[in-house]
C-alpha cells in the first residue's frame, strides 16, 4: 500500500467518523430540544404533586403525561443540562395577593385562581429544587409540612398564601 493510499484511506476513515457523529449530535440536539428532558421521577412527582391539588381555571392543565417534557410545563423550570426540576413557580392572581375587591363577583373570580389542596410530600423527589412559589393561594390555614424544611437545596421558601 502506498503512502497516498494510505493517507486516503485514513482520510476516509476520519470523515466518515466525523460525519457519523455529526448525524448523532443532531438527532440528540433534535430530542432533547434546546437540553435534557425532565427525570421520569420528577416527572412522576410533580404528577403526584398536582392529583392532591384542586385546581379551578386549569392553571396545570399542561401537567400531563407520563413521557411529556416536565420542563415544558406550566410553572416549572430545569436545569438545562441536567434536567433537573429546580423552579416551580405558580403564585395566584400574578402574585399579586389583593384582600379587596369591588364587589362578590370580582371575589368569585379571585377565589377560583387560587390553588387549593395539600402538598405532597412527593416534592421530596425534587432534590435540586431550589425555589418555589406558592404565593397567593388558599391552602386552608394548614401548617406548612414539615418535609418543606428537608428541601435541602431550597433557597427561596415562598410558600406563603393562606397557610397558618
């Protein structure tokens, strides 16, 4: 074999190489859509998380699926490399806590966009949560649960609203 043979075939061999992994980068960038998609038991435990929460104007109505895209969801951010649920965010009214309204109606309405329920103790499967926001909805005056304070990488603890 030649020297110029040799260094075709090589060469060949290279961009053949070069160009498989090409193809397989982009299926995986296609996937996966801009990161890595949710954990499946994250996934799961937000699930569990809205069956114990009732939910009036269907704010969680994209929460569905076991093999949709969490990180898609309404209210939940993730790590984009990891996947790794690390925001919930789903405050009442905009975040905007309002006591008073104009009239019975203006109230109704109000009452409706609010949360209301229990927390499950699934948000225990969110290890790398870091915020979460409940903020002006009506958990009934219940304690906050204690497995809230076992949310180790939690730093923003915005679980306020009606809790006592």
């Amino acid at each position: 074999m030649s020297i110029i043979s040799s260094f075709s075939y090589l060469s060949c061999c290279y961009l053949y190489l070069l160009g498989v992994s090409a193809l397989f980068h982009l299926c995986i960038s296609n996937q996966n859509h801009d990161g890595v998609l949710c954990m499946d038991g994250e996934r799961r435990a937000l699930l569990e998380l809205k069956h114990g929460l009732v939910d009036e104007t269907d704010r969680l109505a994209s929460w569905v699926g076991d093999k949709s895209d969490c990180c898609r969801w309404e209210g939940i951010a993730c790590n984009n490399s990891t996947g790794h649920v690390h925001h919930i965010h789903l405050p009442a009214l905009n975040g905007n806590c309002r006591k008073d309204y104009r009239n019975d109606k203006e109230y109704r309405e109000a009452i409706k966009q609010r949360l209301r329920g229990s927390l499950s103790s699934s948000l225990l499967h969110l290890k790398q949560l870091r915020h979460l926001d409940l903020s002006c909805n009506d958990f009934g005056k219940i304690q906050v649960p204690e497995f809230i304070a076992s949310l180790g990488n939690l730093r923003v603890r915005l679980v306020t609203g009606k809790f006592s």
